[in-house]
C-alpha cells in the first residue's frame, strides 16, 4: 500500500474519464436504487424536489472534480501512494454522503422516522457502491491500457540504434526512458518528429533503408523539450516536437500554421499558438505572418 501508484491513475484526461463515468454509474444506479429506499428523497417530475436533485448533482459533481484537481496537483509535491489514493476516495465517499444526509434532513416532509447516523449509514452503503465500483472499474481499464503499452514496448526491448559506419561523426539523438535507460539512438538527420502519447512518446524515423518506423518508450515529451534545448529538436504543440532539419515547408492557413515534413507518409503537423512565436523566430529569414508559404 506504500508503493507509489502508477503514473496513469493520476493522468489530468484519466481522471477526467474517471470522474465522468462515476457520474454516469451513480445517476444509474440511483435510479435504480430510489424506489426501495425509505430515504431517498429524487424526484424528476416534482419541480421543488427536482431542483433539490439537481442542486446535489451539481454540487457532489464540483466537489469530485475539485478534490481530483487538488490531487492533480498534490502529486507535484508529495509521493501518492495506493494507500493514499484509496483514503482519499473513501474521503470523497465521506464527504458526498455526509452532505446527503444533511439535505435528506432538511428537505423530507414529514421527517424520516430514521436518526441521522442510520440515514448516514445507509447513505454510505449505497454511496461507496455508487462511487467505489466505477473508481475501480475505471482503474481495471487504465491498468489494462497500460499493461497493452507495455507489451507492445517489450516487443522491441533493447536499444534500437540505426547505427553503422556511415553515420559515424553524426550528430545522435539519444532517448532515455523514465527509468533513466537508453532506448533509443538514432542520426538526427533521420529523425522526423516525436509524439505523445498519454504517459509515453512514439518516435518517427527514417531507418537504413529510409524507411518510415516508430518506436514507443515510456517518456514525458516535456523531459524530450527539455534536454535538447538549443537543438534541431523543436516544440511545436502540446502533442508535437518536430526536427526543425526535416521540415520542407512552413505554410499558414486560414485557421492554423502548418509544417510539412520531407516525406510524403507523414500528414502536416500543425503549430498552436502557444508555440507559434518560437517556430517563427527559428524561421525568421521569410516574413511568414504576411506571405503564407516558405519553403525551407
């Protein structure tokens, strides 16, 4: 339980998906659950009790996506553990049930012959079914999506290198993994453009017999920004680091700028405008806000 809990759990679009299907599995299942409660106070027609409902809807839902947000950012600064991740949930469960018993105090006429610990207890019963099994079924798919990345790394484990006595003298890009392990080692002449993916980055380029190949290595695209800074290497988009050497030409759009790598497999990759300014700065020789196109 004090192991750290792996990297896909605490992803900002996993814990998107986890937060929406939660929402979705608890709207069912409440359905399903509020004609055999003595303390569910739901109601769809009614409009008093209907704006109760969607009122805690609305509220639980805030409260979820804030308290995932925070652990968002917590896991900046403190090593989250399973153990702290399933205290954290249970927490949420706690919280959410807790203000459901309140409501159900207020808003049900006559009261419920029921003491506010046993409506808390049923409420935490039929909470943590409701929460708890989509968080672990949500965790079971990102846990198999993981596993399926990882095999298909294992299927070219090792260094792969486009090594020979041609290349020798020429500048390398070298690629490590997470772990701090050389995966990768190819001429930068022939690489085109890295892209991420979730947790991992896939990386093209031109093999010996300038062939189009990918390989996978689990690595932030921002540690690649980061440690060939100064390089060919650029970034052009949240998704994108493109080899500047490899770029044919540099066109503007109507809704976007775009670059077109010098081999025809590989569709445009387009340039946000978080990056665009230093894009333009590394191709300064052409006015390219004013004349579109500039073939380099």
């Amino acid at each position: 339980m004090n192991k750290r809990i792996p990297d896909y759990f605490l992803g900002k679009y996993q814990m998107i998906g986890t937060i929406t299907f939660s929402v979705l599995f608890a709207i069912v299942f409440l359905n399903i659950y509020i004609p055999f409660s003595d303390t569910a106070w739901f109601k769809l027609g009614d409009s008093v009790f209907f704006l109760f409902t969607a009122g805690f809807i609305a509220i639980s839902i805030i409260f979820l996506i804030f308290s995932r947000m925070l652990m968002y950012h917590v896991k900046r600064w403190i090593k989250v553990t399973y153990l702290i991740y399933v205290l954290w949930s249970i927490a949420e469960v706690l919280m959410i049930c807790a203000f459901y018993t309140f409501v159900t105090l207020d808003v049900q006429d006559p009261p419920s012959p029921l003491s506010p610990a046993m409506i808390f207890s049923k409420a935490m019963l039929y909470g943590t079914i409701a929460l708890i099994i989509p968080e672990i079924i949500s965790g079971m798919y990102l846990a198999l999506v993981d596993k399926n990345k990882t095999i298909r790394l294992m299927n070219s484990m090792g260094v792969v290198t486009d090594d020979d006595d041609s290349g020798k003298g020429e500048n390398r890009i070298t690629l490590f993994d997470n772990k701090g392990a050389l995966r990768l080692s190819v001429k930068s002449s022939s690489l085109y453009y890295i892209e991420s993916d979730d947790n991992y980055i896939k990386v093209w380029y031109a093999d010996n017999a300038g062939e189009l190949k990918n390989y996978i290595l689990r690595c932030r695209l921002k540690s690649v920004e980061e440690n060939f800074r100064g390089s060919s290497l650029m970034r052009v988009h949240r998704k994108y680091i493109v080899n500047s050497d490899r770029v044919k030409v540099l066109r503007k759009e109507q809704d976007a700028y775009y670059l077109d790598i010098d081999n025809e497999q590989i569709p445009p990759i387009a340039v946000t405008k978080t990056y665009l300014d230093n894009v333009l700065s590394r191709f300064a020789g052409e006015d390219t806000r004013s004349t579109g196109d500039v073939s380099l």
